[in-house]
C-alpha cells in the first residue's frame, strides 16, 4: 500500500498543477465583446476587464505616434477614443470609415488601450454592381 501512496502523491500533485494552470490560463485569456454604449454603462468595472469593442473608424482620426496609432471608434454618434501599440502590423482594410474590433482594456483616462486591431472594409465584400441588362426569359 505504500508504493501507492508514494506514486499516487506526485500523480495527484502533476495533475493538480495542470488544471491550476489551465484554468488560470482561460480566465486570462478571455474576452467579452461590448459595443460602445454598454462599454459606457460599465463605468470602473470596465477597466478590470478585456473586453473587445467594435465600431466605424471615425473620418480623419487615425494618426501615428512612433509605434502607436490612435484613433476614434464610432457607433450610434458615441465615440471612443482608441490607442493601438500592439506588435502585429495594422490589416490593409484598416481606415477611415472601416469596420473595426479593438481588444484590449480601458484605462482610467477613458482611453482604450488596444493589443490587437481587425478591420473589415464593408464595401469590398458587396457584389459589384452590374450594367448588363437583364435577360428576358420570355423573349
């Protein structure tokens, strides 16, 4: 019985370990999506948080700074301010009046402090318009 013992203690301490992790690792890695009103309703709660925000790239608001590039996110006349200083290159689509989702956190200053930027150009996807008249199937 004690050769059980002495194997299962370690066994048990491994696994214990791993799910400590692994549970650590999901919290930290989460993220809710708010839109700009509900991230406004939040108030301080906000800034314990990652949260992911989305919106319209105000016109004329993306300016560079070194390596952040701030910029203002419209919805519904609401606008926040936004700061990205993440690694990764900002995406092709990424521009005035662009779709876009910010992940990060909001500081105490009413700034969001993004760590990760995706855009989406809704024009690009839109079938294009065509000039051929339509056929008749009748004649």
């Amino acid at each position: 019985m004690n050769k059980y013992i002495k194997f299962g203690l370690p066994i048990a301490a491994i696994l214990g370990t791993l799910g400590w992790l692994a549970a650590g690792g999901i919290s930290d890695t989460k993220t809710y999506y708010k839109s700009i009103a509900e991230l406004n309703q939040m108030g301080p709660q906000a800034q314990d948080k990652r949260l992911r925000v989305g919106g319209d790239v105000a016109p004329n608001s993306i300016t560079r700074e070194g390596r952040d590039v701030k910029f203002v996110l419209m919805q519904d006349q609401l606008r926040l301010p936004v700061v990205y200083s993440g690694i990764d290159p900002l995406p092709d689509t990424f521009k005035d009046g662009a779709q876009a989702l910010a992940d990060g956190k909001l500081g105490t200053d009413g700034v969001f402090r993004a760590s990760k930027i995706q855009a989406k150009c809704a024009s690009k996807y839109e079938a294009a318009p065509s000039s051929a008249k339509p056929v008749n199937p009748n004649s």
